[in-house]
C-alpha cells in the first residue's frame, strides 16, 4: 500500500532564457519494504478514530517495533445504517469498518480497505479494497469539534461523526448495509467514491482482493471499465506500476475511454 517529489525540469532553447517548472503530475513512488515476514496488527484508539499499526510477530510488542499502517473508522452506537438495524444470523451485530491504510508510509501502498459486516462468519462478508489516483500526499486526520477529517491521498476530504462513524460529508458516500439472508446475492460494502479524480475498486468475499478478485472496477465520474486484476497486480496482490503515470497509462490502454489526473 514515500514522500512525494516535486520535480523540476528545465526547457530551454538556443535564444531564450532557461526557464524552471513545476511538475503537475506525482513523480514514483518507490515501494517500501518494510523486512518484516510475519506480521501481527494492533489498533490505538483516539478520539473517533484509530491508529493502526503493524509490527513483528516474533518480537515483544513496543512502541518502538511498531510500523504505522493507517487510520480505522468503525460504526458506533447511533450509526444510521448499522444501529437498531438486524441481522440475518440471530444475535449478530451488523457493523461498518472503514480502514484507511498506508503501510510504512508509502504511498504505492496507500488505499481504502473498507468490510460491511453482517454479524455471521468473516467468510460471508464481502471485502472492497480501493485505490485512489493522483497519490499526492500521505492521509492524515484532523478532530475538529465533533468530527474527524480525513485527508485521502488525492488530498480531498471526508467528514466522520466522532461518536458514530458515520461520514458526514466529503467525497465518500455510504447507504445501507445488504443484509439480505443470501450471502453470494449481496451486494460490495455501500461505501463508494464520489470525488473528482480515479477509483480502482476490488471485491472479494474469502481472500483479499488484491490477491483472488477476477477484475477491478476503474471509475472516474461517468467513466467505467473492468481490467483484468492481473494487468494490474502480481500474485501476491502488490501493484505493477511503481508509478501514478505508469497505472494511468495501463489503464487507458485498456479502456475504451482515457482516464486523467
């Protein structure tokens, strides 16, 4: 799932003075390897939100062995679409988990992890994994008041209430959990992307998206297209491109219709 680069290039000419630019476009991302074979998670919690970290299995668990991995935003009582709401195996609980990660600060490693649950086995509930383009700086919360700001990479914002989770506004949208009795009918968790820019979605119910989903879903505004998750990732569910350009490019050769930044 790097700090971001601004690159200056230089256009000159024979006659004319040289003149110095501002890259527009995120320069690559390098990926991080953390050297870590075994990992175990653990979560801090904050004022409406989480601080998740990886660390070494094999160690005593300390502050100082601990990797940060991102922020966790999980329903609460008087969440809208999970509280009172009932669920299909007896006395499960139906809940919401929207995990923003970024593993060792890298930003090729930066995406929504998000499982809407319906209170039966882990296996029943459909996991989505979205990535958001241009990566251009590494998420961050703020806690003003009564909600909590997320910055995603693309730099655009989304609101959570402190006390139930819920997003309040921003360019994520959620609706109501599919709790319907037949597990293989229902639907991708209902949180969607609502921004200006591109979201590559997968989906899977057993095994992490990025690793078993047929496709991933690419959408940008009204323009859609599946890719082959193979065109996309290796099969250890890490990402081919090492850069925002490089993805951009694979994607527009293989949809109908050019995505951008």
């Amino acid at each position: 799932m790097k700090v971001l680069l601004l690159t200056l290039f230089i256009a000159s000419c024979s006659q004319l003075p040289v003149e110095k630019k501002k890259e527009k476009k995120p320069s690559p991302y390098p990926r991080l390897e953390t050297g870590i074979k075994r990992v175990c998670g653990v979560s801090q919690e904050q004022d409406g939100y989480e601080d998740r970290y990886i660390f070494d299995c094999k160690e005593d668990y300390s502050k100082d062995s601990r990797i940060f991995a991102g922020y966790g935003f999980r329903s609460k009582p008087g969440h809208p679409y999970t509280s009172g709401v009932r669920s299909p195996y007896g006395r499960g609980k139906p809940a919401r988990s929207i995990d923003m990660i970024s593993r060792n600060h890298s930003l090729n490693e930066t995406y929504l992890y998000i499982i809407d649950f319906a209170g039966g086995p882990d296996s029943h509930d459909l996991k989505s994994v979205i990535f958001l383009l241009p990566r251009v700086e590494l998420p961050q919360v703020n806690v003003a008041g009564n909600e909590v700001e997320l910055t995603l990479p693309t730099g655009e914002k989304v609101n959570f209430d402190e006390e139930s989770g819920a997003i309040k506004g921003g360019v994520l949208k959620e609706g109501p959990l599919d709790l319907r009795s037949d597990r293989m009918k229902r639907a991708e968790p209902n949180v969607h992307y609502a921004g200006e820019f591109i979201s590559i979605r997968l989906n899977h119910r057993y095994e992490e998206p990025t690793i078993a989903s047929d496709f991933a879903e690419i959408r940008q505004k009204e323009n859609r297209c599946q890719v082959s998750r193979g065109k996309l990732f290796n099969k250890d569910g890490k990402l081919l491109s090492k850069s925002d350009d490089e993805l951009l490019e694979v994607l527009n050769r293989e949809c109908p219709r050019p995505f951008s930044f």
